[in-house]
C-alpha cells in the first residue's frame, strides 16, 4: 500500500476515534441507547483501521499520531460541539502536540515514507 492510502487510513481511524468519543459524551453514561451503540461502532472501526495501519507504521509512531491529533481533534468538538472552554496554556498545549507529529512526520526516519 503506498503511504497516502496508508495515511488515509490512518486518518480515518482518528476520525472514528473521535467520533465515538464525541458519541461518549452525548451518551451521558451510557444512558442513552443510540450515543452509546454509536460510540461502540466507532470505536470498533478506528481500531481496525488502526491495526491496519501496523501492518507498516511502527506501533510507537501510528499511535503517537493517532492519540496527539486525536486529542486535538476532541478538544476542538469539544469547544464547537458541547460548548468546553479552552484557556490559553491548553492552546498552547495543543500546539506543541500538533508540532510534535509534525517533527515525528517530516524528521524521523522511523515512519513510514
């Protein structure tokens, strides 16, 4: 598989991820029946898509990729979606996050190009 598709898929897993994340907050504690089996399906295709991509990615890389946008992916729902504040140090946290899978991406020789 060439490393765009890899990545594709990789992107998709992330996506699902936070798919079934935002469905975990709407299910308020699993209370409501559709958020949660939205959420288990989610979860279930992201890690497929996930195990996937170890086939090829090195699970250290695929997961530092998957978790940091992942975290930035959710606080974006979060502030958009279910109205959380974001104050300046979590910004800037989040920065550093994205700068870190950029470095990982653009310098290491351990991911997959």
């Amino acid at each position: 598989m060439n490393p765009a598709m890899l990545y594709a898929v990789l992107v998709a897993a992330i996506v699902f991820e936070v798919l079934g994340t935002s469905a975990m907050q709407a299910a308020q504690h699993f209370t409501r029946l559709v958020p949660t089996l939205i959420m288990v399906v989610c979860y279930a295709i992201a890690f497929y898509f996930l195990s996937y991509t170890l086939r090829v990615i090195p699970v250290g890389i695929a997961y530092a990729i998957w978790s940091g946008l992942g975290i930035v992916l959710i606080s974006l729902a979060g502030y958009f979606v279910f109205g959380q504040k974001l104050d300046l140090a979590a910004v800037l946290g989040l920065g550093l996050i994205i700068a870190g899978v950029v470095v990982l991406n653009v310098f290491s020789k351990s991911t997959f190009h």
